[in-house]
C-alpha cells in the first residue's frame, strides 16, 4: 500500500506577437483622428492568472497477494492516478475594445481540468516446472474523469487538449519458456475495449 499528495501550480507570463489585421476595432491604414498600429504584428504579454492553473489531488495504491501454493498466487489491486490541468495558447482570442482602442484577451477554453484515474485489477502469477515455465494473467477495468484528450483540427492544424470522461475494460496474458539455457520464448496477448 502507499500514499501521495500531489500539488501543482503554473505560473506563466505570454508574450505574443498579434497580427492586427482582422482584430475588430483595428485601423490598419488609419486616419487623421486614429493613426491606427500600422501594417505591421502588435506584441501582446499577460499574466496566466496562476489561481486557475492550480491542481491538487491525493493518489494511493493497495494490493493484496494470497499464496495459494508456493507457484501460484493470485492478487488484487486498486490504485488511482492524476496528471495536471495546465494552459493552451491555441485558444486564446485576442479582441480590440472600440472605445479604449485596449487590446483584450479572452481566456475561454484557455483552460483544461486535471485528469484523474481509478485502476482495477485482478490477476494471476505462477510457475511451472522449476520455475522453466512462468506465466501470468490479469483484468483489469479503468475510470476515467476529466481524461486530457488532445484535439487537432482537421483544417487548420492547430491542437488543443480537452476533458471528457472514458472507461477502458481489458485482459492481458504472458507466457515465457525457457526450454534450455540462453533460450527464452515469450508470448503474450492483450485486449481492450
């Protein structure tokens, strides 16, 4: 069994060089009223605000072995885990207020949530023949929450990560023989759904 507190926090300062063309209440040419910013990139720096990158969470493990024999012996784990949320320049938006010419940022979807785990398992380990066959199988079933997906948009490129919740269900196999000395065969098969 074990133990573990994790605490993460991101501090961050941006500095971008913004294309002005296309920003709303940008005049590109200008005029006798608004010089305007000229033909040219704008560069644009902010704080990420750090209180909104924070991601805290306690993750632990117990497993449990029973001997049936001094060859075989089944167990049983439960376990949890976690990966920090953080930040993604990709969906920043930059906008210009038209009244105070400020170059505003909009920070929705800037943000993805921590990912957090619950792992089930339970298998079987043994050998045979003095120990020249050793095999093992295990099931297990996952549950995710908030799992980080990464998204890539088909026509621009870009990629950006989101939350979404999924489970996986699975089985594993191995077998290794080791029919005479510095001669070792290994098999093994997976599934998952």
């Amino acid at each position: 069994a074990g133990a573990r507190y994790n605490y993460d926090q991101f501090e961050q300062r941006i500095n971008r060089l913004i294309d002005p063309v296309g920003l709303p209440g940008v005049d590109i040419l200008g005029s006798e009223d608004d010089p305007g910013i000229g033909p040219a990139f704008v560069p644009f720096e902010f704080d990420v605000p750090s209180d909104k990158v924070v991601s805290d969470a306690s993750t632990w493990r117990v497993s449990a072995v029973y001997e049936l024999t001094d060859r075989l012996s089944p167990y049983a784990t439960i376990s949890t885990g976690y990966r920090p949320g953080g930040v993604q320049l990709q969906n920043t938006q930059v906008t210009r207020d038209p009244n105070t010419r400020e170059i505003l940022l909009d920070t929705s979807g800037f943000f993805f949530d921590p990912e957090a785990i619950t792992n089930y398992e339970l298998g079987l380990k043994g050998t045979a023949f003095d120990g020249a066959v050793r095999f093992s199988a295990a099931g297990y079933f996952m549950d995710w929450e908030d799992v980080q997906v990464l998204n890539i948009d088909e026509f621009t490129g870009v990629s950006t990560t989101a939350n979404a919740g999924a489970e996986a269900l699975g089985a594993e196999a191995e077998l290794r023989v080791k029919p005479v000395r510095y001669l070792d065969i290994i098999g093994g098969v997976a599934f998952v759904d």
